[in-house]
C-alpha cells in the first residue's frame, strides 16, 4: 500500500525549507522531518471477500535546533492535514481514502543540553483496503 508515500508527496510539494523523508529520525540531518507510521493498526471493518477498512496511526517528527522553522513547518503541516478537505489517492489501486484525524497538534517532545528539539504531530488515516486477486 502506498498510503505513507502519497502522504509525503504532498507535503514535499508544499515547497517546506526542508524535506520530508519516511522512516524514523537519525540525526543525520539539521533539520529533519520524518514520516513514519506506528506499529498499531486497526480493521474496522471487513467483509467475507477480505475487502476491509482499516486505520493507521502515524507520525511527523521534526528535529533539529531552529525552534522557530520547526514549529512553522510543523503547523504548516497540521494546517493541511487537518483541513476537513483533505484527501490523498493511491497511485497502485491499494486504498481509498475515508477521513484523517489529528490525534495531537505539534508539540515538543524533547529537548536536549545541545540545544535539539524535537516536535511530532500525531494522525490517524482512514481508508479501504481491498483483497487482490
């Protein structure tokens, strides 16, 4: 499913000072911004041909040591992802989108004696999914 990569594509295309990347942070970058999805998932709802509805938690994380651009791109992003208009389609066929919820506005996670901060923003997708075959 390509649900995670349609998600970074538009924000990418929202012209931010930096690049959204998948995956977990790794300090390799100042700043730096992921997408990752979180390791709990739930079906809501399936039918005998294995067709389901189904939820994904994830997760925008921003570190680095300019406070000020983390949270702009950070809300720059919760703006867009929280409008009740948005929508992503897949480029394979593997979903349909139903809704986005925000679970927690951007918010500091933590800060460190280098002067690093880091910021996450929490959402939950909905979307259907459907057996191949």
């Amino acid at each position: 499913m390509d649900l995670k990569e349609r998600i970074k594509d538009q924000i990418n295309a929202l012209n931010l000072p930096v690049k959204l990347y998948l995956g977990y942070l790794d300090g390799k970058r100042n700043p730096e911004l992921r997408l990752q999805a979180l390791p709990s998932s739930n079906v809501i709802e399936e039918d005998y041909g294995g067709n389901k509805t189904e939820q994904f938690f994830m997760e925008i994380m921003m570190r680095g040591d300019d406070e000020g651009t983390i949270n702009q791109v950070m809300w720059q992003i919760a703006n867009v992802l929280g409008n009740n208009d948005y929508g992503v389609v897949s480029k394979d066929g593997s979903f349909v989108f139903n809704k986005l919820d925000v679970a927690s506005f951007p918010h500091p996670t933590m800060a460190d004696t280098s002067g690093t901060i880091t910021y996450a923003f929490d959402f939950k997708v909905t979307v259907d999914t459907f057996e191949k075959g």
